[in-house]
C-alpha cells in the first residue's frame, strides 16, 4: 500500500531563519521563502518543514512560544504565511510546520497566569512542585541545556519544571485542558491548509506521576553533555506518553491526507514504538539513527537491518542525514562521503528528510566566542555542543553575504560560500547539487525506489550493496564507503542493467557484468 503521498515524498527541512532575508535585517523571513520556492520546485522536493515561526521571545529561537496562533513579526505576517501556503500548493509543495507542545516560553499568558498564584486557574497547566525538604529541586531531573530541570520561583515560593531552558517551562500534559488547547492549535493551522507537523521533542511530553529520581547512568563518560549524568527513564519515554500521541493523530486524522511526524532521539527498538499501537501514533517517528552511528559499512549496514526488522508491520520507514541540532554531514564524514550519503539516503526504503543546505555540500560552520548565539553552548561552553555551525545561511550565490541578506546575517555565512552555492552549483553537471537532482528525479520515476522492498546482499568490506524491487521493477545500490575500490558481485536479477547514477560520475550508461567494481567513495544505482 503506497497510498498517502508522504510515503513518496522528499522532505526538505528549513531553518527560516537562515533560508532567506527578503526585508534586509539580516534573518529570514517567510517572503524570503516565497521567493525562493523555484529553487526547491526545481531541486525536486515534495514537502517543506518550517522551523518555528510562531511569536516567540527568540531565547531558543522560536522553540519558545509564546502565541502558537500568530506569526512572529520577525517572519512576517498571517498574510505571508497565507502567501506561502498558497504559493507552495500551486507548486505541488506541501508545508509542514513545527509544533511545539512541550512546552512554552515563560512569556505564554499560559505561563504568565500559572505563575502568578497557587490558586490561578492556569496553576496547573504547568509543573509545579514544593522543594525538596532542604528547599533544592523536587528531585534529580536535568535539563538537556544543563542543570537542574527545575526552577524556583519565588513568588508562589515553589519550583517548576523546564526540560530545555528555564524561559521554556514544560506544559502539563496530564491536564484535559492543556490537551484540549494544543489539538485547537492544530486545527487552526490545518485548517489554513498546513499538510502536517513535526512535532518537538514528542517522547518528553510525559514525565512520571510520581517524580521518581533519575537513575545515575553508568556510561556517562568526561565530555559527555552533563544531562547524560542521569538516565531520563523516569523525565521522558514514559508508557503513557502514547495515549497523548494517539491523540494528535486523532485531530490530524480529523483532516483528509495530514501528516505527523515526531521527533524522537531513543534507540530503535524504543523509537519504533511510537508508530503507535496498530500504528495510532506517529505516522514517521523520525529516524534518527544514521545521525549516531560510525559512518562505516559495517555498522551502517548492520544499523539499517537493525530498524527495518524493528518496524512494525506496516509502518513506513523514514530516514535523515541532517537538522538544525546536529553537526553538517560534510563535516562529518567528508565531501566524498557526503555524496555516498546522498545515494544511500534517496535510496533506502522510507521517506528521507533533507536539511536545507546539505544538497549543497554546507559544512559546518566554525563560530567564534563572540558570535555565539545558540542557548545551549552559552549554558553549557566548551564541550562542542553549539548549534550555531549547521544553522549559518543558505549560500545561494558568490556574493558577500551568499545573496541571503543585504546585509550581514545574524550567524557568519559559511567561508566557503564562493564554492559551494547554489549559483555554481547548479551549472555544474558534478556538483553535490545536481547529484541530488538526479536522484530525486530518478527516485521519482522508477517504483521500486519508492515502493520496493529492501534486500541486502553479501557485500565485500567496506561496501554495502542492496535491491529495492516491486513485483516488475529492480534497482541495484551499490556503496563503497571506504577510500579503496571494491568488487561488488551483481544478482542475476539486474544483469547486463545500466548504471544509472554514479556518486563519483563518468559511468553513466555502463553497462553491469557479473562483477562491478567501485571506485573508493562510490556509489552506484543500477537498473
Ligand atoms: C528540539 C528542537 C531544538 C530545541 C529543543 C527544545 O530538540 O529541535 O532545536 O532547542 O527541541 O524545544
Ligand atoms: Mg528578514
């Protein structure tokens, strides 16, 4: 069954702020998108996914909401966005948006009432507790962005609970009305015409009814992030946590052909359960996993055997090489490499969600003390956490500011944006750029990249080599994700077929024998 258009769909992840300054103040805005929608007609994806672009005091760059119903006016206007939506559809492009439901900024009226006595109404749409009998925290829960996930507050002389910063205090998910407020946040976009949500740090959003203290984790190691002190067993993933996920996707589903998508950072075998029961959940828990893992064959291979056997029956895989919380995959495994990931990630069984940006080969950009914006590496300096070097602004062109802005952005563009932009890139029959196109195109017009099944075959080291195959179409992938050449035996089933891409170029049209050599670095669709 291939039915909902999700499953064929390319992602594209966009950081607003970094897309495009269209009014010249040196951070994106969503006029700025509308400008830009040729490029990703032409680029071939199918889907957009909007960071926050809700009114937000900016402490974690929109992650802090402070009016889920309104557009922040750094982003422009309800009108532009209505523009956007518009525009995108026309184009065959769906939007999605970011929904935040964790938590919100401390400057919500939510909030504002919560905390203003015991007795307020709102008092129990957040987390509050009395200090522990010394008068510290309630327990030993910490904040990914460092410390105490608590804060006292003096006013009503009590301590509330904050997963991220203490100016994002988590909503009470146990309370009927804060359900009930955030499924009418989702139907007020949906019915502008959103096509779905991301949803933020969705296995958060219960925590234990009894407050148990985190257990100590064993594996923590010196220069691990200090939220890695405690183990989050009893703070996040907990059991109840899927009745409030089936009941986002009862309001989607209340709406013909929507989506929801979670992001989940858990090892497969827990991530996978938030399909849902007889897949009530999430349509894609977001996989993360290719994030995490060593990029080497070996492990590679092993890791996607490892998820499609997880899957429950009938659940669609979904795959990602990139978001705004992680390091650039360029900068990770290298610009040779990063075109193998292209073809492994347009080539797998699922959906893959692109990070804007990484089609061009965007590395990590290096941001001095000074020009440190991201909250989490000013809580927590030193250990390399920033987030700010994958959220530098899309290189479009040769120009001094990358033809973002007119002016200078609100993060460095990248140094090597004379190079790697999409004004180059896009003539260049080699670049990364065009590696992308032709294979979101090939994905487009062959089934059994799409539809097909996963096979893996025996591979030799350093490669990984797999059919995606629907009753009458075949595709070969071959990967050499080492610097030597290596021989890769082809099935009987694509004998004599074409090489259709080549991560490294040149072959295109060769024809395969019962022996396919790749060159170091490469990888090969044949079919
Ligand atoms: C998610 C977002 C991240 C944000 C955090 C708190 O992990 O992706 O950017 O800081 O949630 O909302
Ligand atoms: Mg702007």
């Amino acid at each position: 069954m291939n039915d909902a258009w999700w499953k064929s769909a390319v992602l594209y992840q966009i950081y607003p702020r970094s897309f495009q300054d269209s009014d010249g103040d040196g951070v994106g805005d969503l006029k700025g998108i509308v400008e830009r929608l040729p490029y990703l007609s032409d680029l071939g994806v199918d889907a957009l996914w909007l960071s926050p672009i809700f009114v937000s005091p900016m402490t974690d760059f929109g992650y802090d909401i402070a009016d889920y119903t309104a557009i922040d006016p750094l982003f422009g206007t309800m009108a532009d966005f209505d523009t956007l939506v518009e525009a995108a559809h026309a184009r065959g492009l769906k939007v999605l948006l970011d929904l935040v439901p964790n938590h919100t900024s401390e400057r919500h009226p939510w909030f504002e009432q919560s905390r203003a006595s015991r007795d307020n109404a709102k008092r129990d749409w957040y987390i509050w507790r009395d200090p522990a009998p010394d008068g510290g925290p309630p327990n030993n829960w910490l904040s990914e962005f460092g410390g105490s996930a608590w804060a006292f507050d003096a006013v009503t002389g009590q301590y509330y609970y904050h997963a991220f910063l203490a100016a994002q205090p988590d909503l009470n998910w146990r309370n009927p009305a804060v359900m009930a407020a955030m499924h009418e946040v989702m139907r007020f976009w949906l019915r502008r015409g959103v096509d779905g949500f991301r949803v933020d740090v969705i296995w958060h959003l219960i925590k234990d009814e009894a407050f148990r203290d985190n257990p100590p984790n064993p594996d923590y190691r010196d220069g691990d992030s200090p939220y890695r002190r405690v183990l989050p067993i009893y703070s996040t993933d907990r059991p109840e946590v899927h009745d409030v996920i089936r009941g986002l996707r009862a309001v989607i589903d209340e709406f013909p052909a929507r989506v929801l998508i979670g992001e989940i950072y858990l090892p497969i075998e827990k991530l996978v359960a938030y399909y849902g029961r007889d897949l009530s959940g999430a349509h894609m828990p977001f996989n993360f996993s290719l994030l995490e893992t060593p990029w080497q064959a070996g492990a590679v291979g092993a890791l996607i055997d490892r998820y499609e056997a997880a899957l429950p029956p009938g659940a669609w895989p979904n795959w990602v090489l990139g978001n705004h919380d992680r390091p650039r995959v360029v900068s990770r495994v290298g610009a040779a490499q990063a075109r193998v990931a292209a073809v492994l990630l347009l080539t797998l069984r699922g959906t893959p969600t692109l990070y804007y940006g990484d089609e061009l080969g965007m590395s990590q950009v290096p941001i001095r003390p000074e020009q440190v914006q991201d909250p989490f590496e000013k809580n927590v300096p030193g250990f390399g956490f920033g987030r700010d070097g994958c959220r530098t602004p899309m290189q479009w062109d040769a120009s001094l500011h990358a033809g973002f802005s007119r002016v200078a952005p609100w993060l460095p563009r990248g140094a090597d944006a004379a190079v790697v932009n999409v004004a180059r890139e896009r003539d260049d029959s080699d670049s990364l750029l065009s590696l992308y196109r032709r294979l979101i195109m090939l994905r487009r017009s062959r089934p059994a990249l799409t539809q097909g099944g996963y096979r893996p075959l025996e591979a030799t080291a350093g490669s990984l080599a797999y059919l995606r195959e629907t009753d009458d179409d075949r595709v070969l992938v071959a990967v050499n994700m080492s610097p030597n050449s290596v021989a890769i035996a082809v099935p009987e089933a694509v004998l004599g077929q074409k090489v259709l891409i080549s991560s490294t170029s040149g072959r295109e049209g060769e024809r395969c024998d019962r022996h396919l050599t790749l060159h170091g670095d490469e990888a090969v669709v044949v079919g």
